[in-house]
C-alpha cells in the first residue's frame, strides 16, 4: 500500500523506514529518500500521508533538520529558519519563534539571542536595529539632552545652553545663560 514497499521475493509489505518517502513500491528499499526540508518522521511511526509518504510536514516555530526525529520547538529569543533554529541576530528582538526576527525600533538595541529590545542608556541616540545601548555614532550632541530610549535629541530649553555632549537631562546637559545673552 502507500509507503510501504516489498522486496524481490517478498510475500508482505514493510513500512517506509522513519525519515524517509518510499517513492516505489517494489524496489529492495522502496527507493527510499530521506524527508525533504520541512518533513519530519519520528522514529517508529507507521503512519502515511495522503502524498503516500510517511513524511509530515514541521508545524510552524519548529525545529526539523533530522527527518527521522520528533521537531523540536525553537526557544525563547531564536526563530525558525530554512536551516533549523537560529538565534535573534543583535539589533533585532525574536519574541515568537513562528515569526522572522524584528529589528529593534529607534531608542532600543539588543544583543544576540533576545526577546525583545531595551532602551539604550541616557546621554545616546540609538538608530533602529542598534547592537549596543551607547553607539559611537550616537552620543548626544552639545545644545541637547538625551533621556534613556532617545529617539531625537532634545534641544537645550531656551535661555539654556549645552554645555557637554552625552548630556542625560536638561539640569545636566543645559547651563543657564548668564544675564544680557540668550
């Protein structure tokens, strides 16, 4: 019947092996191949497809890459690839294995293998997908202030001005104008 095979002589069918589609009925070994990507048989299943392959396909945020074993789940901060589980790249977060990763919004940053992103450290402008909570393009510039998660440095507030650059607050970053100048 479907994926199953007899051999030269045979009076009874054998099962397709696990992780394999048996693509003939007669041949030695069923003309076995391994599962193609994405299809999986977990060892000594006997089940069959509507395709008449023992091969099924890895439900989705899995793990398949051996055919002949049960998929296993992604992990928190990976995601699904074409080649199996991969770790969330820096700069980008990985809250659901069944979705591509998502680059880290202006403000935030992660690092490898993260859930999700964080702001990055007050007295920094973080640009979207940043690696790192204080980047050396991004420190904030003199006339400005930067709270944590910055996405535009905030101009000094009037009668102020910058006196420091990587400033955190207007009280650190803005000196008062002395009298007479603005």
């Amino acid at each position: 019947g479907p994926g199953q095979y007899a051999g030269p002589g045979s009076f009874s069918c054998t099962n397709c092996p696990s992780g394999y589609v048996c693509t003939s009925s007669t041949a030695s070994n069923g003309n076995a191949a391994p599962c193609p990507y994405g299809y999986y048989t977990a060892q000594g299943t006997t089940f069959v497809t509507q395709a008449a392959t023992n091969c099924v396909s890895c439900p989705s945020g899995s793990d398949c890459t051996n055919p002949t074993a049960a998929p296993s789940s992604c992990g928190p901060g990976t995601y699904a690839s074409a080649t199996g589980c991969k770790n969330c790249p820096a700069g980008y977060m990985c809250p659901n294995p069944n979705v591509p990763p998502i680059p880290c919004p202006a403000g935030q940053y992660s690092t490898n293998g993260s859930l999700a992103c964080t702001n990055c450290n007050p007295g920094y402008v973080c640009d979207p997908a940043s690696t790192t909570p204080t980047p050396s393009a991004g420190p904030c510039p003199l006339g400005s202030y930067c709270p944590a998660g910055t996405t535009v440095a905030v101009l000094c507030p009037a009668g102020t001005y910058g006196a420091i650059t990587k400033g955190t607050s207007a009280g650190a970053a803005c000196t008062q104008c002395q009298a007479g100048y603005y």
